[in-house]
C-alpha cells in the first residue's frame, strides 16, 4: 500500500483529503502544522508528500528545501490557494515535483499523484534519467543536457522536456503538454506551448545546430534522436 504524508492545516480540507485518498487505497498520514510535517517527512516511510504552503510553524516552501538539503527525494505536490507563475516557480525551485492550485477536484488531484508515484518508482529502480539519443533528463535532480554539456532551464521548460521524454516514439499534442504541465486552473490557448516549444528548441537544439524536437504537423511534438556533432 502506497503511503502519502498529508501536511495541511486547513480544518476541512485536510480530513476531506484524508478520507478521500484513504478510501482510494492509500495510507494516509495528516499532519497539520510545519514542524512535525518536515519531522515526519524525514523519517521516511511515504511514497508521496501532499504539502500545502501556508502553514503554522514552517512554510511549505521551508519544508521542501530543507527535505532536499537532507538528500530526501519523495516526491512533493505543493498545495496552495496562491496563484501565478511566479510563486509556481518558487515552489519548483525548492524542489516541488508539481504544484495544484486550491480548490481542485478530486480527479484532478487523484491523477497527479498517481503521476508522481510513477516517477517516484522509477527514481527508486534507478531509471530517473530519462534519453533520447544523447538528449537526457534526470527527473530527481531535474538537470538536463545533450551529452556531457547541461542546460540552464526553467521549470516549465524542463517538465515540458520530460514529458517529451516520457514518450520518444509518438508525438506529443500541445493539449497533451497542457494536461501534464500546465495547472488546471489556467485557461488560456495551447499557442503557450509553443512559446516554451521555441524557447525550449533554443537551448536544447540552436547550439548544437540540431534539431530534435520535430514538429508533426496537426500532431503535436516528437523527440528525434540526434547525436552531438
């Protein structure tokens, strides 16, 4: 049975997402304030942390660097009623594998776990780097590169990269992107994608004078395995 830490204070929502995931298999640990939720963090034990930012004691940002600083790499989903893409970026920053923005559904919330124990269980078989060609990504430090020589990417950019990575042999649809990476709240168009796409191509392709994210036209996106020159 997968155990998830639960860390938030909120008196309704944190039994409601007790009994919600209790009832879908898992076991469940609430904690609701800062301190004892970094303490039981690091005892390990959990196959996911649910943390909410605002909380008494210590923040969730607080919590996520201190468990990264100490070498845990469980898998984090940082809860919060903030929104905007800086604070998203922060909670990244610290380590967050991924970020919901309250209120959420429970389908919402089911499905990113479920993501996370997915990556989680191949950072723990020693599959984290994810390649294509010499492109690669590893998902528990959250460097990438082409070969021996790392990009410097934002975290939009890098999950964007992984999610491509996730699946070398079929392309990618902008909306697919969206699901994956992108918070259930936003609700603009897909032509963000392409945004990152094109900031994306400039670091992992432009220097290398390749071109390995390929365009499938009415499709979406494919990874193209190219070899550093």
């Amino acid at each position: 049975m997968k155990g998830i830490l639960v860390v938030e204070d909120d008196p309704q929502l944190g039994p409601a997402l007790h009994r919600g995931l209790t009832a879908e298999g898992y076991r469940v640990e609430l904690v609701r304030d800062g301190t004892t939720g970094l303490e039981r963090a690091l005892t390990g034990g959990h196959s996911v942390i649910v943390l909410d930012i605002m909380l008494p004691g210590l923040n969730g940002y607080r919590i996520c660097s201190a468990l990264r600083a100490a070498g845990v790499h469980t898998p984090v989903l940082m809860l919060t009623a903030k929104d905007g893409e800086y604070d998203e970026a922060e909670g990244l920053d610290t380590g967050a594998d991924d970020y919901l923005v309250k209120p959420f559904s429970s389908v919402v919330l089911l499905a990113r776990l479920r993501a996370l124990l997915r990556r989680g269980t191949a950072a723990a078989t020693g599959r984290s780097v994810l390649r294509v060609g010499d492109l690669w990504a590893d998902v528990t430090s959250r460097r990438a590169g082409r070969g021996a020589v790392e990009f410097a990417l934002t975290p939009k950019e890098f999950a964007i990269l992984t999610c491509l990575l996730h699946a070398p042999d079929r392309p990618v649809s902008k909306e697919e992107i969206l699901d994956e990476v992108w918070d259930p709240a936003y609700t603009g168009g897909t032509a963000i994608v392409e945004v990152y796409i094109s900031a994306l191509r400039k670091k992992v392709d432009a220097p290398f004078a390749t071109h390995s994210i390929e365009t499938v036209r009415g499709r979406g996106y494919r990874l193209t395995p190219r070899e550093q020159p």
